[in-house]
C-alpha cells in the first residue's frame, strides 16, 4: 500500500514537471511569436511606405496606393500579414477536423489528439496580440472584440483551462482555427481591388474572378460546416455522457485513465 501511494506521489510529481515544462515552452514559442509578428508589421508598413511614395519606382503600378494616409496603409499590411497567419494555423487545424471526421466514431471514447496543435496555436497567440494592438490604434472596435474572444479561448486550449476530454477542446479549438482558412480569400480580394482590380479577361482579372467565387464556398466550408460537424459531435457526445459529467470533465478523465 505504502509503496503504491509512493509511486502515484512520483507519477504525479512526474506530470507536474512535465505540464510546466511544456507550458514554459508555450510561453516561450509565444513570445517568439509576438516578437516576430510585431517586427513583421513594422517592416511591412514602413516598405509600404517607401514604396508608395511618387518617386518610388513602383508608384505606377501602385498608383492607387499613392499618397494612402498612415492608417490606410496600416490597414493593406493587415491585409498582406492576415492570410500568413491564416494558412499557418488553419492547415494543421483543417486537418485535425478532417482527421476526426475520418477516425473517431465512437462517441464513448475520447476525441483523438495531437498536442503539435497547441505549438500552432501557441504562434497564433503572439499574432493576436500584436493584431490586438494595431486594431486598437486602428479603432476598430468589431475586430477587437473578436481578437479578444479569440486569445481568450486560444490562451485557455493551450495552457489547460477547459479540463474536460469528450468532448475535447482540441476539436473545439481545431474547427475555431480552421475559420482562418477563409480570411486569404477575403483579403485578396481587397489588395486586388484596392489595385483597381476588376473581373476582365486579363490573367490578374481571370484570377481576381476566381477568387471572388470561391469567397462563398469558402466560407460555406470552413465556417459553416466546420461548426456543424462539431455541433453534431457535442450532440453525440452529449447522447453517450450525462450532460454534467461532460461540463465537469468527469466523464473525459475515465475515459482517458481507461486507456
């Protein structure tokens, strides 16, 4: 008995150091990121600035570009930085949803997980409060609200806060994540018109039609039916747990120790 309660001292000093460790390097990958993100905003604002002046060599193609108040620009570097982002964490998150989608079919065994999405989301964190700045200097008061319900729910996954596995948060926070896979769509659409970009039977036209198309499919996608087939898994998960146990985590933690 004595040597039992010794052991599950150790195992539980053992995840302790594991769990601070890693929320350590989630700190840190976080810091990395907003470091790297901020210096990415000013650079790209200050090469828009350069280049949008009438003696720059671009100012004719740029023409539309030329002569942009501060904010403006602030705002196109929004637009040229957002789809990074968003191809950088809604890939892996578009995946894990597909990968659920495929894989997990019983609703009484936790939703599979892969803690390479919390490094993911982890970047994303050091991206929102940067973009978190420039709205406020922007004041942009929708957007803020969004970016602030975003680090709240990103801040939580990473560092545990909804301790519950079915239904897990990683699925939660994958089909939240995938979202961004339609904001490249969208800000093409404004850098292209903002160049004077109309459909026409030119390449950059043809393009700029295409893209202006799969917007609705795109949204429709990774929007609609991402938060549909999560509703439909919580409505499952629901139907094979008492409700209470799924909100305390109850049910998650018997699930996950049977394994």
């Amino acid at each position: 008995m004595l040597i039992a309660a010794k052991t599950d001292n150790v195992d539980d000093a053992a995840r302790e150091y594991a769990y601070d460790d890693e929320s350590d390097r989630f700190f840190m990958i976080s810091c990395l990121s907003t470091a790297t993100f901020a210096m990415l905003y000013v650079g790209i604002y200050l090469l828009l600035h350069r280049i949008t002046k009438p003696s720059s060599l671009l100012s004719t193609w740029l023409s539309r570009w030329v002569g942009l108040p501060p904010h403006e620009l602030l705002r196109i570097a929004i637009r040229i930085i957002g789809p990074i982002h968003a191809l950088y964490t809604g890939i892996p998150s578009m995946k894990a949803v597909v990968y659920i989608l495929q894989h997990h079919i019983d609703d009484s065994l936790p939703w599979p997980e892969d803690e390479t999405l919390k490094d993911v989301v982890s970047v994303s964190i050091g991206y929102m409060i940067v973009d978190t700045v420039v709205q406020v200097i922007l004041r942009e008061r929708l957007i803020l609200l969004h970016h602030i319900l975003t680090l709240f729910t990103e801040i939580g996954f990473v560092w545990n806060v909804y301790q519950t596995y079915v239904p897990s948060p990683y699925f939660a926070t994958a089909v939240y994540m995938a979202t961004e896979l339609s904001v490249p769509f969208l800000h093409t659409e404004f850098l292209l018109r903002k160049l004077g970009v109309h459909p026409t039977s030119t390449i950059i036209g043809v393009f700029y039609t295409v893209n202006l198309l799969l917007i609705p499919f795109a949204w429709i996608l990774f929007r609609i039916w991402t938060f549909l087939f999560l509703f439909s898994k919580l409505y499952s998960a629901w139907g094979t747990h008492r409700f209470g146990s799924i909100l305390i985590g109850e049910e998650g933690w018997r699930a996950q120790e049977s394994l």
